[in-house]
C-alpha cells in the first residue's frame, strides 16, 4: 500500500493574519450592554467597534427562508422549521437577507449551519446548507467566509458546490482534538472549529496522558488546518493566542479586540 501525503497548497483560508477575533451571535451570546445576540442591531453593533468577522448562526424556516437563530426554536415557542418566513419575521427573527443588507461587504463571516432534524427527509438542495449555496455562491469573491457546521455532510456539500469557500469542522464541547484534527482533515476540509476546552484535559475525556498542545497545533497545521476556537473567557483566550490558533470566537467583543491588539 503507497501512502500519499495529501497536498495541502491550494487549500482557501479563510483567515490571513494572526489571531482573528470573531464576534459570537452579533455582540456576544445573550443580552450583553443591551443588545440581544442574533440581532442586527448587535451585528452592527459588532462592526462599530472595529471587529472584522461575525459569527452568524443559520436556520432554515418551513418555505425555505433563512433565519439567524441559535436555538431550534424561537425562545421556548415553535420550532423555527415549523414556520413560515413571515411568521419568523413577525415573532422578531432576523431573515438572513436582512442581515447581509445590514453589514458593509468587507466583514468575514463565519456561516455556521445548524442542521435541522427534518435535513434528513429532505434532498440535499433544500436542506440548511443547501439553501445557503447561493448565498454563498454570491458572496464568495466579495468578502472573506467560513462555513462551520457540525454536520459533515453540510460541509461536503458545500465543497462540491461552491469551490473555493473554506469550511470548518464544528466539533461538541469538550471534544478531543485527537478526533477533530484528523476528521476534519481526512475529510478534505480547511478548518477546526473547537470548544476552548478541547484544547487542554477536561472531564469529557479522561485519558491518562494527552498531547502537548504545541504537538497538536502543528499536526493541524502540516495538515492544512486553521484552528478556531469558540467561547474562551479572555484570560483563557490570551494563552490560546499565545499557542498560535488562527481565530477567536468570543463573546466579549471589546476584551477581544484588545487581546489581539
């Protein structure tokens, strides 16, 4: 058996200096300083204070409309796929168009695909991801992007259909970088994207003996890999930029933007 090292040159990135700062749901997860996540007042707001890239969670609605919501349901209401675009509009959900109309064209965006449970009953084009290729189709060579998602089906779609889009593996709390670096990378994608305690021993995985964290980086990196990591308190945050990963997704917009200053 001939073993080939996969080429890893001609991979998109998706992030060009050290240490991106990425705006979590708008201005932070919540309501932080007043703005509720997932609005565009708090997208806006995001881009206001000088940070280049948001996190924009993506829902489908039952006709096919694309909605910015966390949850699968609006608050502990309907779910978001048992309504209608106009219904969601009504219940005060941000549509996607509505977001891409209300940020300036050189903000990255990190499209992070919340696969719905009824993805399964439908043909690829019509599931989460599959509504989103156009959208990703047109903004590809207008602004830096990321496509994450936990489905890796999502991901794979997206790079039959729109080449040249970076795509992340979105791995589950806690979940070992032993596992997501070389799924991700045998999956042919460009990206981690990893719950901060992934990155150390935690009690979502008890092994006796764990890698250095410098080992791992550079496996992820000599494999083509940039490597996000979500939700890191700023003290946390600080000693993972000084690890070297690619990009922070943080919930303290401020405090992040100065830790990478």
């Amino acid at each position: 058996m001939v073993i080939r090292v996969q080429d890893t040159t001609l991979k998109p990135r998706a992030f060009d200096q050290q240490t991106t700062i990425i705006a979590h749901r708008g201005f932070g997860r919540g309501t932080v300083d007043g703005f509720q996540e997932n609005t565009l007042a708090a997208f806006q707001q995001a881009v206001g204070c000088g940070v280049g890239w948001l996190e924009v969670d993506v829902r489908r609605a039952a006709d096919g409309g694309l909605f910015v919501l966390h949850h699968p349901s609006v608050g502990t209401g309907p779910f978001v796929i048992d309504l209608d675009s106009a219904q969601l509009r009504a219940a005060g959900v941000l549509a996607l168009d509505d977001l891409m109309a209300g940020i300036p064209d050189d903000i990255g965006l990190v499209f992070d695909v919340k696969t719905s449970l009824e993805d399964a009953l439908e043909p690829a084009e019509l599931t989460t991801a599959g509504l989103l290729l156009p959208l990703l189709a047109r903004e590809r060579d207008r602004r830096p992007m990321l496509v994450t998602s936990f489905d890796p089906a999502a991901l794979l779609l997206v790079g039959e259909h729109v080449p040249g889009v970076a795509r992340g593996l979105l791995s589950w709390l806690s979940f070992p970088l032993r596992k997501a670096i070389p799924t991700a990378a045998q999956l042919g994608l460009e990206a981690i994207s990893v719950h901060w305690k992934s990155f150390g021993p935690n009690t979502a995985d008890p092994a006796p003996i764990h890698r250095e964290l410098s080992y791992s980086l550079d496996i992820a990196r000599r494999a083509g890999l940039q490597v996000v990591a979500w939700s890191p308190g700023l003290a946390r945050g600080a000693e993972l930029i000084a690890a070297g990963v690619d990009a922070l997704i943080v919930d303290d917009i401020p405090g992040g933007l100065r830790l990478s200053s």
